[in-house]
C-alpha cells in the first residue's frame, strides 16, 4: 500500500539507511564539520551524523513531524554527546524562501542559529525525498538559495533508491540532468547497485 503524502516522513527510508552508511564509512569528511539535513523525516541520518559532526541541523516542516523528530533526538543524545557534539531541530519549508525566525513558531531559528549555519556549514545531506515533482524543484532551488549564502565551500550529498521504476528516481535524475549549477560549482552523479548518491560542491 503506497504511503500516503503527509507521512512519507514518519518512516526510515532505505535511502536514509544508505546515506547513514556512507556517513559511517566516510566519516572523516564530517569529523568536526557542521551539516545541514534537509527532509529529515524521523531525523535517523542526523542522528548518525551527530556521532562525528560537530553541529547537525535536523530540519523538516510540520510541527508533529519535527516534535517526533526531537524526541527521537532526545532518546539517541548520548551518540552525539559523548564526542561533544549537538543535534538542533529546526524547521525548513523548501516552498519559503526565508527561514522561519519568530519565537512563538516550534523549531523556528535564533539568530545565533542562522549565522552559525552560513557561516560554518559544509555539508548538506538529503535522504529519499525525491516522491512528488513540485517538492524535487523546490529542494533543488532551496540547495541553489542556501550554498549562495554559505560562506564557505559546500557539498551536498543526495541519496536515493534506484529504481526507474519509482518516480521519483526518474524526477531527481530528470533534474540533475536539467538543473544548471552555479558557475563556480561543479556537480556529479553515480550510482552503485540498488542505490544512487549524487554530489554537488560550491566553491565560494
């Protein structure tokens, strides 16, 4: 039974369990770094992050869906505490072009927040988010808007099944192939076995 929209991120998707599994096995590129998930779901890959990134943000939209995202935090503090390092739970609506600051919203940002990220973040993951085409254009726009305000070099890290028969293998392909990264990036794609991770590095 296919899942229905609202709830595709409520659940560990395998792409979510490939990415932590190039998280682990390349832990040096994060060791101490700051990264930004976006469409974190139940905030697993953040979580993973955590236990050699200095600072993970662990962002989605929906005020149920980041509240479980928090406590599934919560419940795994002790992976990232015992190196020192921290999961923030925030939210990030790829269909806004500005970050959520007012203090009365649940997971919105501090100031302090907003110029940690541009100022330190070089690494932003996404796990299996590529289900509806509006969404895969907004997350493409939303990776272009924020590595133009990062102060230094940025990758992003995507993963997803692969598995043409699945739509949204063949949208996130599709818009590979068709977005135009910035002139001072360069972009790639690769796929091994059942899985794809694709990666893009800003040179600011």
């Amino acid at each position: 039974m296919a899942t229905p929209l609202d709830d595709v991120g409520k659940q560990v998707w395998r792409g979510a369990l490939f990415l932590a599994d190039y998280i682990l096995f390349h832990w040096d590129v994060f060791q101490g770094r700051t990264v930004l998930e976006l469409g974190a779901g139940t905030g697993f890959t953040s979580i993973i992050a955590a236990t050699v990134a200095h600072t993970v943000y662990c962002t989605d939209v929906g005020a149920d869906l980041l509240a479980m995202c928090q406590r599934n935090v919560a419940f795994n503090s002790h992976l990232a505490a015992s190196g020192g390092n921290v999961v923030k739970v925030r939210e990030l609506d790829w269909l806004k072009d500005n970050l959520c600051t007012d203090p009365e919203v649940p997971f919105s940002w501090s100031e302090e927040d907003i110029s940690d990220l541009y100022n330190h973040t070089t690494i932003m993951l996404a796990a299996e988010v590529f289900y509806d085409d509006d969404l895969t254009d907004a997350l493409f726009e939303t990776l272009f808007r924020l590595a133009h305000k990062m102060k230094n070099a940025c990758t992003a890290i995507l993963s997803v099944e692969k598995s043409w028969r699945s739509t949204g293998m063949a949208s996130c392909a599709l818009r590979w192939s068709q977005w135009k990264p910035p002139s001072h990036s360069t972009s790639c794609m690769s796929a091994s076995g059942s899985w794809s991770c694709g990666r893009f590095l800003w040179n600011q």
